[in-house]
C-alpha cells in the first residue's frame, strides 16, 4: 500500500479523478442554478449542452494530436489546472450575483475542450 501512495503517477491520477467530480459537481451546479434563474428551463438547458457538444466536436481531434505528439504528464496537469480556473470564476460569479446566462455557455464551450483534453491524456 505505501508503494502505491508513493507512486507519482498513481497519484495524479487519484488527483484527476477527484478534480473530476468536482467539476461534475461545478457543472450540476450551474444547470440548477439555471434552473432556478429562468423559468423555460427546458430551452436554456439545450442551449448549454448544445455549446457543450459543439465544442467537444470541434475541439476533440485538436486534444487528440496535442495528447499524441505533447507530453501526457503535462498536458494532464494543465488541464487540471485549467479546469480549476474555470471552476473558481464560476464560483466568483456566483459569489458576486453577476451571473448571466451567455456566461453559462462561456463556461459549457470552455468546459469540455479541457476534458478532452483530460481524457484523452489518461
């Protein structure tokens, strides 16, 4: 058991798996925040997704040949990085009541780039 905790690369994957569910956690926290905020929600909710899936699509071959010719190690560790920005401007504009809801889709066609890019790394 010691030798695992010391291995490095077993604990930066326990790290991305636990950044993982704190940005799911992030992201389920912005479709109910939207939930409450506007009352068609139906529609704003297709809208995040769509931006989401829109720029996976785009962004997913990109991740893939950066993954392939760049380092994984790194590229795993900006992501992370990354995706904690991203998770500490969400919580600010939350914190500061200045959120909108073209922010939403800001963050869902920011959001996913980085896990390609995170998955396709692990």
């Amino acid at each position: 058991m010691q030798l695992t905790l010391r291995n490095s690369n077993f604990m930066l994957i326990l790290l991305v798996l636990f950044l993982s569910q704190v940005d799911a956690v992030d992201q389920f926290g912005l479709y109910s925040l939207t939930n409450l905020m506007y009352p068609d929600t139906g529609f704003w909710v297709l809208l995040f997704v769509a931006a989401a899936v829109v720029s996976l699509v785009l962004f997913s071959l990109i991740a893939g040949v950066a993954v392939d010719r760049m380092d994984k190690r790194r590229l795993l560790i900006m992501s992370l990085i990354a995706q904690i920005m991203l998770s500490a401007v969400v919580a600010y504009l939350i914190a500061a009541d200045r959120f909108a809801w073209w922010q939403v889709m800001a963050v869902e066609f920011v959001r996913f780039p980085i896990w390609a890019v995170k998955v396709t790394a692990i």
